[in-house]
C-alpha cells in the first residue's frame, strides 16, 4: 500500500531520502456489492427410497352415532317353538245340517215271551181264616210274577182262556172250598170230615179272564177244614190255556 506523503525540506540541503514509513492500517470495509443474478435451474433430483412403514396408530376416539339406517330385509322364518297351553273352550258351533237316513238296524234279540202266564204254589200252615183269600204262599212256579203269595190272589195281565186247578186235603173240620173270580164264588166244592180222616178236594177249570181279573181260593166260617202236613200237600195252581187273539187276526 502506497505510504502518506513526506514533509518539504526547507532550508537544509536536500536531506537523503527518508526510510519507508510504517505500514499504515487497514482501511475501512467497503460497501456489500450488488446482488447478482439468479442462478439457472438445475437438474431434477433423483427419487428417495420408500421411507420404512411407522407404526400402529393410537385407537381414535369413539366416533358419534350414525343416522338411523333404511330397515333391512325379513329374516328368514325362525325354528317351531314348544306346544303351547292349551286355549279357552271356544263357543259352542253352529247346528249342523240333518245328516242323511243311515242304512238299516240289525234285527234286534228276540223280545221277552208275554204270552206267558202260570203259577203253582202250595200252603204251608192248615186250617186258613175263613172268607179271605187263602194264602198259598210256599211257591212252586210264578216266574211272572202274577200270583202273589201274600195275597193269594192270581192277577190277569194278559187276556185269553186259563186253567185253574186245586189239589187240596181235608182233615180234622169239614171244608167248603170256593174258587173266586170277579168277586163271585163261582165253583164250591164241601167235605164233611171229621176226626183223622183224610181225604181231597179238587177242581179243574177254564176261566176267559181280562187284564186286571183276579181269581183265588176261600174256606167258609166253621168249614175251613184245609189241611197240610209233611204227607199232605194243598196247591193252588193257574195257567194261561192261550192268549185272547188280538183283532184282526
Ligand atoms: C532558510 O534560508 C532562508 C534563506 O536563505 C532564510 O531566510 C531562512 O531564514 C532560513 N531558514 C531557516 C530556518 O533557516
Ligand atoms: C193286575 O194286572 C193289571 C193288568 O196287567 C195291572 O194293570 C194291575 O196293576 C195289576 N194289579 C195288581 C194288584 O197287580
């Protein structure tokens, strides 16, 4: 760097020259300079790798409830359930229609016979009440019930001809044995018997009756010579001959 000018030399003979001054200081910075242009464009640059994959987010918050969605589609049908209890008796129905005739019956048992009628029975104390039904009340038949042992009477329940017959023995009193029917005596019969004596009344005939008729037997006041003993047998017996036939026939 060039050095500051030297002092003029007066009146002195020209002095020798001076030695080089010392160096002098830097000199102040100088203005920035203008900035210059820019630059061109450099090339593209070439592509990074693919950085490495982070990791596993946090779970977000739980978001906020969506719109109602359009109603699906019918499920398909469910599986049968248990029976369920039985339910209330219902009304009762309508009457049904008149169903058709049904086909003929069978042919029904064979009814019971009714025209049937007998009895026999025999007695089992002598010497009865007079003027009363005699009560032959040990029966030997009277499975229709017509005769009635405690009676004596035989009641008509089917019309027609019937037989009436007595077997009866007489000891100890005389006897008058009457055969009653439509509450007149209508056959009399006497013994006159005393003591041990022994003998039989009997009678055999054929009555038209109506239902209701009755027919028995009575002995008479101080006549009711009547007897039975285990050897001596008195039956009173009845019998329908035939029935009355019905009109028509
Ligand atoms: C130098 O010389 C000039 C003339 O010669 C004189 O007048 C002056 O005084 C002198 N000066 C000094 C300092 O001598
Ligand atoms: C006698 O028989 C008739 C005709 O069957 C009957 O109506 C009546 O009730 C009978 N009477 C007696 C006492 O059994």
């Amino acid at each position: 760097q060039k050095g500051s000018k030297g002092d003029a030399c007066v009146n002195g003979t020209k002095g020798d020259k001076g030695d080089w001054g010392a160096e002098g200081s830097p000199g102040l910075n100088g203005q920035p300079g203008a900035k210059g242009e820019k630059g061109e464009m450099g090339e593209k640059g070439y592509c990074g790798d693919s950085g490495e994959r982070g990791g596993k987010g946090q779970k977000g918050k739980e978001g906020m409830k969506g719109e109602k969605g359009n109603r699906g589609d019918n499920g398909m049908e469910g599986k049968r359930g248990p029976d369920g209890l039985p339910g209330a008796k219902g009304d009762p129905g309508v009457k049904g229609a008149k169903g058709e005739l049904g086909p003929p019956g069978l042919l029904g048992p064979v009814g019971p016979k009714v025209t049937r009628s007998a009895f026999s029975a025999a007695l089992s104390k002598p010497f009865p009440p007079p003027n009363n039904p005699i009560k032959f009340d040990k029966i030997l038949y009277n499975d229709q019930g017509n005769y009635s042992p405690v009676t004596g009477k035989f009641n008509c329940s089917i019309p027609g001809a019937y037989v009436f017959s007595y077997h009866i023995t007489v000891r100890g009193h005389p006897a008058q044995i009457s055969l009653v029917a439509w509450n007149k005596k209508l056959f009399k019969s006497r013994e006159t018997l005393y003591g041990q004596e022994i003998d039989q009344a009997s009678l055999l005939v054929i009555l038209k009756l109506s239902a209701g008729d009755q027919v028995w037997l009575e002995v008479s006041k101080d006549w009711n010579g009547v007897y039975v003993s285990p050897e001596d047998d008195s039956i009173f017996t009845g019998f329908l001959l035939y029935p009355e036939e019905p009109p028509g026939i």
